[in-house]
C-alpha cells in the first residue's frame, strides 16, 4: 500500500506540529509561564501522527501522560489546548487539568488519568458502550513501557479479548519508566507486547519512528476493531529525546544513546527525506509545511497568553450534577 | 401494600429501570445465569440477556473501569461489587475516576453509575467480608453514598441512584437482605439526601443507618419502658447527609448519639459529629456520643464478633450517661 501524497503530507505536518508544539512548550515552561509538570513527547511523534490520522473524529482517544500531540490532533481547538497547559480560563477545561489532563468529549479526547494504567480498565468501557450502541466507533488507548506493569492492563486485555471490544492499545516502548529501563523490571518472551499472546491479541512490534509503518499498523487495527474482530496491540519502539518531565536532566541515560536516536532516527528528517528523494515533495514544498507550523503555533501563543486566568470560585463548579459545593 | 424482600425489592428496581431506560446495564462477578451472590440480580439476565447483564471475571477494577468508561460514554451501569470489602480493588477508579469525571471534563459530561455493594459485620465471615467501607469515601468528594434499611426505602432509593447522574455508592447490608417490608409495586424514588425519622422523642436524638437502625429502635423501645423518649433518624443518604433533619432534631433533644458499625478512629460519622459542634453547638447540653465497632479488624468467632459491634447494653449505657449529663 502506498500512501496517498494527501496522507503524507498530514503525516509529515502533523510531526512537525507536534514538535514545535513540544519545543515552544519546553520554553515558555522553562520562561516560568507554565505551572506544574509538563512530559514532552520529542522525538516521539510518530507514534501520535500515525495512529491519529486512522482514527475518525467519534473515535474515542485516550492518550497518556506524554501525548499533548493526541490532544492536538483530535479535533479540539489547538489554541485552547495550549491554554489548558497555560492554566488560562479558556483552556478546554477551564485551566482544571493542565497538560496532563487536557479532555474534550466532542471530539472524543477521554482524556489522561493520571493514576498511570487506570485508562487501561477505563477503555474498556468506551469500547464497550460502541458495541452496546452498536458503532463502528473504536477506542485509542495510549500506554508506556513502564505503566504496562499495572494489573489493570491484565485486567483490561483479558475482558477486551474475550469480549471482542474494538480496541486499539498503543504501547509506546521507549525504553525507560522515568529512569528505569524497561529490560530491568519486565519478563517477556522476545517483545513486551508478546505477552498479548497469553491474551489471544494479536501484537506487532513497529519501528516507532517510522511514521508510514505506524500509519499502516495502526490502519489494520483500527479496520480490525471496526470490523467487530477485536483489539490489536502495537508496540512502537521509540525514544523520548528529553527527560521524563520539561527540567529534567535525565542523568540515568548514556549521552551517546540519546545522540543516536537525536542524529540517527529522528522520525521527521526520515520522512522529510523520503518525501524529497520519492520526488513527492520538492524541498520547497517541505520547508513551506514547516513554515506553516511555526505561524500555526504563533496564533496558539497568542492565544493562551493574552486569555484571563480563572476565577478562583470557578473552583467550585462541577463537583456534582446538580448540586452545589460550599466555598471559602 | 404488597411485602417484599430486601432483596427482592432491589431485584425489582433493577427491572423496572432496566424496562424503562435500555442505557441501563448490569455487571459484575456471578451476576447474569446465577443471578448473583445474594441473588439480588437473579432473572435480569433471563430477561434481558447477554447485551445488559454482563457476567465478568474476577477483575473488580476492570469492572468500575467499564462502568466509568461506558457512563461517560452515555450509558448509565449498575456494577455490583461481591463485598463491600473489595472495593480496595476498584478503589483507584471509584476515587480517581467516577468522582472527578464532572470536574474534570468542565462539566460537559457527567457519570451517571451505581456500584452496589454488601457490607457489614453479624455474618461471621471476618475481616475480609464484614466490613462497613462509608470511611474511605468520605473525603472524596463527588460521590454520593446510599445506604438504605427497610424495602421500601432500598427499591425507591436505588431507583433514584440508577437516575442520578452522578456516582452512587449502594450499599446493602447483608443481613437485611430477607427482612421483609411493604413495597409498592410501581416505580417510585426516595430522594437522596434526605433523612428519615423513624421515631420522636425528646431526650436525645440517635442517628445512625442499616442494620444499627433497628438496634437503636429496640433501645428506644425498651428506654420508652423508663421514661426516656429517644428520637431515632435513619441516615439513608450517608452523604451527602441531610443536616436539616439532624439539626432539627438536635435543636429539641440538645443531645446525640452516633451509631455505626465501622472501627471508631476516622469513623464516618465523626464528620457527622465535628459538624454538629461547628453548627449546633449552643443547643447542645452534653457531649455528642459515638458508638462504633472497637479499632479492630472484625474477627470470625461469634463471640469475638460480637465483642467488636456496639450492642444494645453499649447503647443503653452511653444515653444514660448523656441524658443525665
Ligand atoms: C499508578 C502510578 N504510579 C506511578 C506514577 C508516577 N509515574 C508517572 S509516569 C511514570 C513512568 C511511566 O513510564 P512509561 O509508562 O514508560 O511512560 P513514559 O514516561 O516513558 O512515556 C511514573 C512512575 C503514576 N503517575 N501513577
Ligand atoms: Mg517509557
């Protein structure tokens, strides 16, 4: 299957997007404009890119702690996404989430549970609710190398394949948990995501920073789930290029293996120069989509810095459906 | 009217929601062919089949997993949780998830879930099937907990949990489940939130739930005999609980005492006490009074068992103590 120059071209936008989203992030964090922790997903945009664009917007996402590009990407003004982070007013949740929890029902976006795996059992329930209502609907659920340590994640593939629900687990393997490598508190066969088989899910192990390969795994499952034959795991083998949080020197990490994965594998120069030398886009071309980006992020800026904090009462605003909470 | 079981009374709420809205579903362990372990979901699944009551393995967080993801979805679930005591398995989803659901979406979705739960020691069957869990709720605000005790109230109060659209927690004292009461056949709703009185009285004001109602009634009975009036409120919604009862009832009787089967450190009804002091103090006229299970895990001999719930000799003793105060 060869991809359409329409889908390369949002592969490749959609990457860079993320990047200067994540870059931009980093700064005005590091400026102190930003409370709060903030996980980049540098270097790891791929794996949101490709699995993004297979899904539709009813498609129910539940991104993980390092996926400000899923937020971007499903649907929610950008502008107000960047404003949650910004901890504004006008922020998708009203600056009560922050980067971590930035949700958007209307299109989908269930949102990151902090508590690392419990969207593993949550999942189910989306996937659920699409076959009960009888939906073609599908559930994106995106988890790390390390959080697939928690018992909801056994908990969850059992009931998922056994009840057939259209589930599509992004396993995102890059190599560590914080500081701990994933080898050194993991057992599995060859591949963390072999353990599937003890499930009866279908796995495939994808270089994660190939985005056209993580397009077409992610298209296969979703058409898999869609079809009513149930979830699929990919694992995607990538790297996140800074600490575990915006700040952190990430002294646990050899440096040449983080300049490997930097010079060696960035998954935006790779398809950047496949595009070029496929003669699909001429280096113009290309640069124009970066350009586009930049203006893109200029306009999200603006927006999150020139919007009013909330009010402190706004606090107190849906605790409960239809009942009132006491303030100060 | 027509006598139901407690558990019968249940089993009809859950019919009669199910026949109305077909967003309900139930799930849980042993609830679809088997109906249940106390057989309270027995029929559903004749009736309605695999689509809405979903038999699950042992997986209690995958459970309110489900329900959360499936109410934030638009359904509206009924999770039963085995024993109360297992909740510690779901606690993350119940705590972390079906409470902030409102919150943390702006308000633009709600989670519109029941977990019915068994809780409660007199069954002799130990620490890990005995236990009253309202404690570990109560700081956790965005849920609501329910706690009824007679048929009537446990048909039309479930029913009302089913048509919330927040989180309830249900609880069902094991061993009322066979207690019989008059229940009316048509659906109906107990309002949440609003707290029953179950017998006036001046001298002092017991306030408790479930199973400690009855306890509390037989004290009053016999107290009667001495010329002690005791007025008795059954709790129903334990919280959000409804002070306007609490504090009319204290605003004549001037003195309380709290019951409650859970151990006395961090008991749910402290909070129950500390805003009485906040509120009503001046009409107090002696201290307010808990009686709880001891600060022990509930132990399986009969007799241990009994050592650990408050009895009615515990009771009698702490009114005189305060009315004489
Ligand atoms: C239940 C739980 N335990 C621990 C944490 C703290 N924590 C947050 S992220 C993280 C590491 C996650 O690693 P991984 O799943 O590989 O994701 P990555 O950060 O590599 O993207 C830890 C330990 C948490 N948030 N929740
Ligand atoms: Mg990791």
């Amino acid at each position: 299957m060869n991809l359409s120059k329409r889908v390369l071209k949002e592969l490749y936008y959609n990457m860079v997007l993320i990047r200067d989203f994540e870059d931009m992030v980093d700064k005005y964090a590091k400026k102190g404009y930003i409370p709060g922790f903030i996980h980049l997903s540098t270097g790891q945009e791929a794996c949101q890119a490709g699995v993004m664009l297979t899904l539709k917007e009813t498609d129910y996402k539940f991104p993980d702690h390092r996926s400000h590009g899923v937020c971007l990407l499903s649907g929610t003004p950008k502008e107000r996404v960047l404003a949650e982070i910004f901890a504004k007013k006008t922020g998708i949740s009203g600056g009560r989430g922050g980067s971590m929890h930035i949700l958007d029902i209307k299109c989908r976006n269930m949102g990151f549970n902090a508590i690392q795996g419990a969207n593993m059992v949550t999942c189910l329930g989306t996937a659920f609710a699409s076959q009960y209502n009888n939906t073609q609907d599908v559930t994106a659920v995106f988890c790390g190398d390390g959080t697939i340590g928690r018992g909801e994640v056994h908990e969850g593939m059992n009931i998922a394949a056994k009840w057939k629900l259209p589930i599509i687990y992004v396993l995102v393997n890059n190599e560590y948990a914080i500081s701990t490598r994933v080898e050194s508190v993991h057992s599995y066969p060859k591949n963390l995501s072999d353990r599937a088989w003890g499930y009866c899910i279908p796995n495939e192990v994808i270089d994660g920073n190939d985005v056209i390969a993580v397009y077409k795994a992610s298209a296969k499952a979703v058409k898999r789930a869609r079809d009513g034959e149930g979830p699929t795991v990919l694992e995607l083998l990538t790297y996140r290029w800074q600490g575990m949080f915006s700040g952190d020197p990430a002294a646990y990490r050899p440096k040449d293996e983080v300049k490997i994965w930097k010079e060696k594998r960035c998954p935006i120069k790779r398809l950047r120069e496949k595009m070029i030398s496929d003669k699909i886009f001429s280096a113009e071309e290309v640069d124009e989509l970066n350009k586009q980006s930049l203006e893109e992020i200029e306009g999200m800026l603006k927006y999150a810095i020139e919007s009013p904090e909330p009010e402190p009462q706004d606090a107190l605003k849906y605790i409960y459906a239809g009942k009132e909470v006491e303030g100060r | 009217m027509r006598k139901l079981s407690f558990g019968r009374a249940i089993n009809e709420a859950l019919d009669q929601e199910m026949g109305r809205d077909d967003k309900v579903f139930v799930i849980g362990e042993d609830v679809a062919q088997m109906g249940g372990d106390f057989g309270v979901t027995q029929g559903l699944w004749k009736k309605y089949g695999e689509k809405r009551v979903k038999n699950t393995p042992l997986s209690e967080a995958a459970i309110l997993g489900i329900a959360n993801g499936a109410a934030m979805a638009g359904l509206r679930p009924v999770a039963e949780i085995m024993f109360a005591d297992f909740i510690t398995e779901c606690y993350d989803q119940l705590v972390n998830n079906s409470a902030k659901v409102h919150f943390m979406f702006n308000g633009t979705v709600t989670c519109p879930l029941v977990v019915r739960t068994v809780n409660g020691a007199g069954f002799h069957a130990a620490y890990h099937h005995s236990q009253t869990p309202e404690a570990w709720f109560l700081n956790v605000p965005g849920l609501y907990m329910v706690a009824p005790s007679t048929p009537y109230e446990a048909k039309g109060l479930l029913i009302a949990s089913i048509r919330n659209d927040n989180p309830v927690i249900f609880l069902e004292h094991k061993l009322l489940y066979d207690m019989e009461g008059e229940v009316s056949e048509e659906p109906y709703t107990v309002e949440i939130g609003k707290a029953k009185v179950k017998k006036e009285g001046k001298d002092a004001t017991i306030i408790t739930s479930q199973r400690m109602v009855y306890l509390a009634l037989e004290v009053a009975e016999e107290l009667s005999k001495e010329g002690i009036q005791l007025e008795v409120i059954d709790l129903r919604t334990l919280f959000p609980f409804d002070k306007d009862t609490i504090f009319d009832s204290i605003a004549k009787t001037g003195r309380v005492i709290l019951i409650n089967e859970a151990p006395k450190t961090g008991n749910y009804v402290n909070e129950i006490s500390q805003t009485i002091n906040e509120e009503m103090f001046e009409f107090l006229k002696a201290p307010i009074k808990r009686i709880t299970g001891l600060d022990t895990p509930t132990a399986f001999a009969p007799k241990l068992e009994n050592y650990y719930l408050p009895g009615k000799k515990d009771i009698i003793e702490e009114v005189k103590e305060i009315v004489e105060y």
